[in-house]
C-alpha cells in the first residue's frame, strides 16, 4: 500500500525546515523536531549557478512595515508538521475518486486558453483527484484538445462583439451584455459548483461583461457557501467593481504587483483614504478593507496577509477574533518571469485549500496549531457544528487559509526553481508544472510498502 504519513527523519523528508539563523525563520518552529532543518531548495536538482539580484530590497518591502506591532505582525512560517496536516494520505481502502480533491476553474474565453489550463492541470500534478474548466463556448473545443485529463465545461456566454450602438449621436462599436446568457450559464454550472471543494475564478476570463457578471455570481455563490475560493487575474477586476462580493473565510486574493496597486488605490480612492505606498502595506490595507479575505502579494517575494477583526457569539458567551498578521514566502524560485505562473500558483493553492477544509477534523487540526490571538479556538470549534451542519468561524477559516496559502507559494517557488535549472531561459509554465509531481514528493513524501 501506500500512505503519505513522513517516516521519522527520513532522507527523502528533509523539508525545509528553517532559513539560516540571520533572517526570520522559513519553516522555523519548535514543532519541527525530527525533521532537518534545511531550505527546500537545498534538495533540488542541482544548485543554482545563476547570478541572482538582491531579494534585500523586496524583503526589506515586505517586513517595514513589522515594527508597527499594533498593526501587523510577522508570523512565524508554519512548520513542517502544520504543513504535513494539509495533505491527505494516499490510502486507496479509505478513500474514492475525488476525495483528495474536486478543483472548479472558471476562466476562459475566446482570446485566453492557457490560463485555465495551466490551473487545472497544477491542480492535478499537485494531487487532486479531479479537475474541472468552466469556459465560455468558444474555449471549451480548445482547451479540451490540450489534455484529455480535464473536464471541460463550455457552458459560459460571452456577449456579441462589435456591436454598433449611437452614443451621444455618434456610433461606438461595443461588446453586449447578455442576461439571458447570464441566467443559462448559471442555470447550467451551478449544479457542478455544488460538488466543487475549491474553486479558482479568474485565468483567462477576459473582460467581455457576460463573462464577468458570471463569474461575478459564481464568486457569491462560492462565499455564500463557504466554498475555498481563489480569485486571480480578470477576477480580481470583477472583485474591484463589486468589493462586497466576499469577506473573510476561505478567500485568498493572488495579485501580483501592479493588480494590487491598482486594487488598493480604487478602495483608498472610494473611502477618501490616501493611497498606501509599499507592497505589504498594500496588501494589508486590501484585506483589512475588504473584511478579512487573505491577500497573496505576488512578487520578487510572496507576502500573505490577514487583516481580520470579528465578533461573534457562542452560546451566551461574546468572542471578538482579531489576526493582523502576515507572512513571507522567500524561497528562492525563478529569476525567469514566464506568463502562467501565476496560474500554476492559483491552481496549487487552491488544491491546498481543498485540502485543508476536507473534513471538520482536517481543519481542526490545522487551527489548533495555528498561533490564535486570544484563547476561543477550542470554543469556536465546538461552536462550528457536525456534519453537513459543519461552517468554520470566518476568521479561524480565514487563518487557515493563510497557511494553504503559503503552501501553495512555497510548492510553486520550489517548482518554479527545479524548472529553471532544467530550461533556464526557455522555462515555460508548462514546465513548472512537470516539476510540482516531484517537488511534492521531495516536500511531503509518500512511500510505497515492499510487500
């Protein structure tokens, strides 16, 4: 048989553990006894002979902000044995097809297959049992031609393009919005998003208006129902016209530099605030303002942000939850900036979400080893139900998906490196896709039992 479960101070375990003693610590925690406390990127192929510019300046960006306390802190990474409890065993007489995972992308249309196809396909090589595309019409044929291993459902509409309509007397060629379209697409993929354990909104959407009010009530259909949702790229755009779209719980935001400029700008700009200035204070400003979503600042390094501040009552007793934390992910990962990346890590994260929230226990797990301000965990998982009855407190879900958040930046970075010492300057997304079956491997072992 097989199993997932790490054996002791295994060889093939050695996951990174810590960073060197001068930097705040990459997997440093007192929890990962046992293990050796090595960089992940120590165990790739080869080491990097790669002259590589200074990562001082985007981590002094990303920890400026640190020794204001009362706003922010600094977590520590989370250890191995946190990481290790997302991850499901491979036990073929305890689970079915499906169980490690259902990912639902939504994206692509006419102009953009890729994007789509770089998620879902991340999403398998990182272990999910089922990958499923949720495109317009136009895209399905294609994306389907790329690998017979996705599910491809061409079920949304994009409106009629090159549409002459008079404006102020003058003709303007436009691109219709189309309700109908809207309620038949939904009326076709919402039966789909029910068996979803984790849903990616964004790769490759395109700004066509039918494919944005779509996706639109997908992102509210997901958060209504506390499914894991990642929202990426022309995601975002649509989480820019409608900011109450969601809040906090199983949320995570992935722009990269200029997308979160331009996010946190238009929220500073309709409050009458100032516009924040550096990356991490842009990050936190976004999730602050948006009620607690986790912020992912993609970038030289990766920062992941909370900013959640809810009360809530169990029973007679009155709870307030407050994270203000952040994260940073500096594993070194490729100096080649090819298009797709970003959709690799929407994919992988995603899958960890899934992961993360795939029973009351699972999840549990994770928030009793997470640093929770205050002592109401234990109360607020009583408090979360059995069963199909089952909902997480926002802000514990929220901090959980902190942590599959870092996961997937960490998979990704580690993949991203082993594909860069492969092809150098010929890397493509494709290829840090090959490399995330054995970059998870390396990072979460599984071991096959000689009979």
């Amino acid at each position: 048989g097989t199993t997932g479960c790490a054996r002791g101070n295994a060889g093939g375990c050695m996951l990174a553990a810590t960073a060197t003693a001068s930097r705040s610590s990459l997997f440093s925690s007192p929890r990962t006894d046992g293990f050796a406390r090595r960089r992940a990127s120590d165990v790739s192929r080869a080491p990097a002979r790669v002259a590589r510019s200074p990562r001082r300046r985007a981590t002094m960006d990303a920890n400026e902000d640190d020794s204001d306390s009362s706003s922010s802190q600094r977590w520590e990474s989370p250890g191995y044995e946190t990481l290790r409890l997302l991850v499901p065993e491979l036990d073929s007489s305890r689970y079915h097809k499906g169980q490690a995972g259902k990912i639902g992308v939504v994206g692509g249309c006419s102009e953009y297959t890729g994007a789509p196809y770089f998620a879902a396909m991340s999403a398998l090589r990182m272990g999910a049992d089922l990958a499923h595309v949720f495109c317009a019409e136009g895209a399905g044929q294609v994306i389907k031609s790329y690998s017979p291993e996705l599910i491809v459902h061409p079920y949304l509409r994009e409106g009629v393009k090159d549409v002459t309509v008079i404006v102020d007397g003058e003709e303007v060629h436009a691109v219709t919005y189309d309700e109908d379209a809207v309620f038949e697409a939904m009326e076709r993929t919402t039966p789909w998003l029910h068996r979803m354990d984790a849903i990616v909104v964004g790769p490759g959407l395109g700004r066509d208006p039918t494919m944005s009010e779509i996706a639109k009530r997908i992102i509210a259909f997901a958060h209504e129902r506390d499914v894991p949702v990642v929202i990426d790229a022309d995601g975002l755009r649509v989480l820019m016209e409608d900011q109450g779209l969601i809040g906090a719980g199983h949320a995570v935001l992935t722009p990269n530099k200029a997308e979160l400029g331009r996010f946190s700008a238009q929220i500073a700009q309709s409050r009458g605030n100032p516009p924040p200035e550096t990356t991490m204070a842009q990050a936190r400003y976004v999730t602050s303002q948006l009620g607690g979503p986790v912020v992912v600042a993609k970038g030289e390094v990766d920062i992941v942000a909370l900013d959640v501040d809810i009360g809530e009552s169990t029973g007679k007793v009155w709870h307030r939850i407050s994270h203000r934390r952040h994260l940073v992910c500096d594993e070194p990962g490729s100096p080649r900036r090819c298009g797709g990346q970003g959709d690799v890590l929407a994919g992988a994260i995603a899958t960890f979400l899934a992961w993360a929230t795939r029973s009351k226990e699972a999840e549990c797990a994770v928030v009793r080893r997470i640093d929770v301000e205050g002592d109401h965990a234990e109360d607020l998982i009583a408090a979360a139900g059995d069963g199909p009855e089952y909902k997480m407190h926002s802000s514990l879900a929220s901090a959980v998906s902190v942590v599959a958040a870092y996961a997937g930046c960490l998979v990704t970075r580690v993949a991203a490196r082993a594909a860069f010492e492969r092809k150098r300057r010929s890397m493509l997304a494709t290829d840090v896709i090959e490399e995330l079956g054995e970059t998870m491997q390396r990072l979460f072992p599984v071991y096959v039992d000689e009979d």
